[in-house]
C-alpha cells in the first residue's frame, strides 16, 4: 500500500501544527519520522490516521484520494497507529484488548474468542511473535504491552504501521525483538513509520528518513543519502551541542538517606535497599526496566510505603510524612509516567506549572490564586524550556510528549529543592532538550544540589553520574564510580548479580 500525503496543514486555534507538508509513504519500507518535541511528527501522523481534522490538503492511497470521518475509516483502509501511551484496558486480558471494538461474532451472537485465537496464533507466527493471550494486559512488562499494540494492527490486517517513540521506555533486548519484528513486517511488504528522537536507531533500522521542525518539513530522503550528522543539524536548525564534561566532584553532607529498604512489588519484594546521596552529587541508578527502580522510586516520594526500613532526609525521617510534606521539607520528583503522575491533563499550562507552589505569597493574593503570577511563571518556563504550547492557559493535553515532558522537568527543578529525583528525565524529549535538561542536572549538582537519576538509558547514566549503583532483581548487583564506569561494566552488572564487582566509595 502506497500512501501519499500532500499539502497536509493542521491548526489548533492560532497554533500552525503541520505546514503545507508533502511525502509519500512507501510499502516494504521502514520510514523514520524525526524532529524536535512540537515539530509536528505525532500530528502529520494523527492527520493521516483521522484523529485531527485537516485545515488542507489531501490523502491518497494506491492512488485514490481518501477522506476520514474517523480513525476507524483509516483503520479499514489499511491502516494502524500504536500510540506513545498505549491505548489498553488493564482488568482486560491480551485478547480481549486485541478484539476490542473488532469481535468475530459467533452464529448465536457470542464473540467467537476461538476463532479470533487461531487467527492471532497464525499472525503470531508469521512474525515470531508469542505472547501469552489469556494474561491480563495490566500484568504485563511495557514491552509485553507494546506487543499487544502490534498484534491488534495485525488482527487488523493493517498494511501501513506507524509507531510514535516505540522505544522511549524499552529495554535493551525488548528493543531488539521490535526491530526483528518490523523487519518480518518490511519484508512482507508492509510500511511501517517511525516517529522517534532516537538517531542510533534510524541509522540501524530506518530505510528513508524525514525531518519536520517547526510544522514543516526540513528534508524526505533514503538513509544512504544522508548522514547522521546531517539529520541531527536537520532536527535542531544548528550545529549539534557538544559532549558535557562534569566538573569535579565534591560531594557534601549525606542528604537522602535509605537504610534496609524493603518494598511490596509484583514479584515478591524490593530490596534490602542501602544508599545514600550526598550534596553536590549525582547519584544514577541503572538497571533494566523491571528490576525494581519502579517500587523504589514510589517508596522514596510517599507513593508506596515501604515493608521494612528507613527513608531519612537530612537524618529526618519520611516514613510517616505523605507526598505533600516531604516536598514542603526539600523533595522534587520528576517522574517517570507524566500523563498520570507528571501533570493535570485537563487543567491549564499556568496550572501545572505552578503546581505545588499554591502557599507561596508571590503567587497568592490573599486566599485566591494571583494567576497573572502564575501565568508569568509559566511563561518563564515555556520561553526557558522552548515548550511549544499555544500560551500558559492551553490545556496541558493539547501538548505533544516530548513538550508535557519540559514542562514537568521544568517545573520540578525550579523548585530548587535540595533533592531532586529524576526519573527517566529524558523520555520522549528531542536531543537539543535532551542536552538542556542534562545541563540543568549538572548545574543543580555544581550549586550543590543532590540528585538521584533513575534512568534505563545507559548513555544518560554513563554521562551525568558522580556514582552508579545498578539494579538487579530488586537488588543492588554493585556500586561504580562515575570516572571508571564503561558500558561493558555496568552491562554485566544489569544482567546478573553474580558477576557484581566490589563497591567503591
């Protein structure tokens, strides 16, 4: 299926979205979609599958124009879209999510789940893909449940996959089996699009690469004709930033102090658990996804209580004190799952932003919010943070990822908190944002500061940490020094604690 898209222009309100642009889609080929965080990828993408309305323009297949009064029009015509944040019903098991709103109705009007299995099981196959269809979705690890993404657009018979940041929080080898996988789909002749910020990736994987930044497209050519130097000053409109170097290490007073954590987790418990982070410090937590950096996290904000052991900051104790007061005393937290945890959706820009800040005299007037200071702090953050959002009073909502991600980060180290946990800081955001946002970790610790990262990318561990303990089966596997930390070292210590090397201070 040959897909064409031309002139394609999308607005929300005054907000120019997608720009007059122009490309084609071709069967048997992985298609990588790159820009900054606001750039217009998600919504060419959403325009093309029916979930905005388009100001201009048109869409053809094999030929023919096509007009979409929904996205299940798209659907029938061959295609699918797999979201950032997965559109799956947790109580509900794989096969119920993957005949959702698509049931095989048997001849006394009951769903057939029989002869949706064996049809599952064929595709499956097909694909190399196997996955336990009678578990329930909320039980699964993310990469499990981006399987089940996959499996609903081939029950579907989808022909043109497109896929937005399929890998922001994926391990390592779940990465690989998703590659595998869209390689079995090109060589079926499918299309798949790739709508991601990761440029390692497209150099491995991608067949023809497009650039978009500002709503319109900067560049639409095969990989073997540009390079990877080129697509990186395409995405920022510049050079690319150099490497960061830390300054030198000089660690102060034990802020955050954790002694024989233990914490309640799917797979039994977290821990026993002992670190501490010290002022002036970075502190990364490494590990594969799943190995118990959730639980610990949660524990430490007031999000999970804790079975066993001792959270202390600045020798006070947490374990009583609930989210709000362990904030009040010097806590930041920029989590992991910003559409749940991260932000109020529904509510404003100014709103989140100032989140937390509600007591503060400069932004109160009185017993009322003073919300010409808060839309002036919010403001701060969007010009600081380069969040592409209509204003401070849109709904947090109307963002793309990458920029709901800013402004979390944002909001969060403004704060200034003697401690800041980081939490995947990074996901989804462009590498300009990428390399501002590492830039204000690293200030935050050279003003002395203390931070706790928590992150599944190994680059991003490898380059900011002061200090790295690494996570296996709910355990600490070893300890590194930031200085003597290569990927092979701290690659063995995520696959298995038996290979732990000794701790250093």
């Amino acid at each position: 299926m040959r897909v064409a898209l031309s002139g394609i222009t999308v607005r929300f309100g005054e907000l120019m979205a997608v720009d007059d642009v122009s490309l084609t889609i071709e069967p048997g080929e992985i298609h990588a979609i790159l820009g900054e965080n606001g750039a217009g990828k998600t919504t060419l993408m959403n325009a093309l599958f029916g979930l905005v309305r388009l100001a201009a323009g048109t869409i053809t297949i094999d030929g023919t124009e096509r007009r979409w009064s929904s996205p299940q029009d798209a659907i029938r015509a061959g295609l699918g879209m797999v979201h950032q944040h997965f559109m799956l019903q947790d109580t509900m098991t794989v096969l119920e999510n993957i005949v959702l709103c698509a049931e095989p109705v048997g001849r006394l009007g009951f769903v057939d789940f029989a002869t949706a299995r064996r049809r599952l099981h064929e595709k499956a196959e097909t694909h190399g893909i196997s996955l336990p269809l009678g578990r329930q979705v909320g039980a699964l690890s993310v990469g499990e449940k981006q399987v089940v993404e996959i499996l609903k657009l081939l029950y579907r018979d989808a022909e043109v996959l497109i896929l937005d940041e399929p890998t922001s929080v994926l391990t390592p080898e779940e990465k690989d089996r998703l590659f595998s996988v869209l390689r079995s789909f090109r060589a079926e002749g499918k299309a798949i699009v790739l709508i991601t910020h990761k440029l390692d990736e497209v150099m491995e994987s991608a067949d023809r690469v497009s650039v978009m930044r500002g709503g319109r497209l900067v560049s639409s050519s095969p990989l073997a004709a540009t390079s990877k130097e080129r697509i990186g000053r395409e995405i920022i409109g510049g050079e690319l930033p150099s490497p960061r170097t830390r300054g030198e290490y000089r660690p102060g007073e034990t802020v955050l102090s954790v002694e024989g954590l233990r914490i309640a987790s799917r797979a039994g418990s977290v821990g026993p658990i002992s670190f501490e982070v010290r002022a002036g410090e970075i502190l990364g937590i490494a590990g594969v996804s799943g190995n118990g950096q959730a639980e610990l996290v949660q524990a430490l904000v007031g999000l999970k209580r804790p079975l066993s052991g001792e959270i202390a900051l600045f020798g006070r104790r947490l374990d009583t004190l609930d989210i709000a007061a362990r904030r009040r005393i010097g806590m930041s937290y920029i989590p992991e799952d910003r559409q749940r945890t991260g932000l109020a959706l529904a509510a404003t820009v100014s709103e989140n932003a100032n989140a937390g800040r509600e007591d503060a005299r400069a932004y109160t007037r009185g017993p009322f919010l003073n919300r010409a200071a808060m839309a002036r702090f919010a403001r701060g953050l969007i010009d600081r943070y380069r969040i592409r959002v209509a204003g401070p009073h849109a709904r947090a909502a109307t963002m793309s990822g990458g920029n709901k991600q800013k402004l979390v980060v944002g909001r969060e180290l403004a704060r200034a908190t003697p401690l800041t946990i980081a939490e995947n800081p990074t996901w989804g955001v462009d590498i300009g944002a990428m390399d501002f946002i590492h830039g204000e970790l690293m200030r935050m610790r050279d003003e002395g500061h203390a931070v706790l990262l928590v992150s599944t990318e190994l680059d991003e561990i490898l380059a900011l940490s002061d200090r790295i303990l690494v996570m296996y089966e709910g355990r600490i596997a070893g300890e590194v020094a930031g200085r003597e930390a290569d990927r092979e070292r701290i690659g063995r210590l995520m696959t298995s604690r038996a290979e732990a090397l000794p701790e250093v201070a």
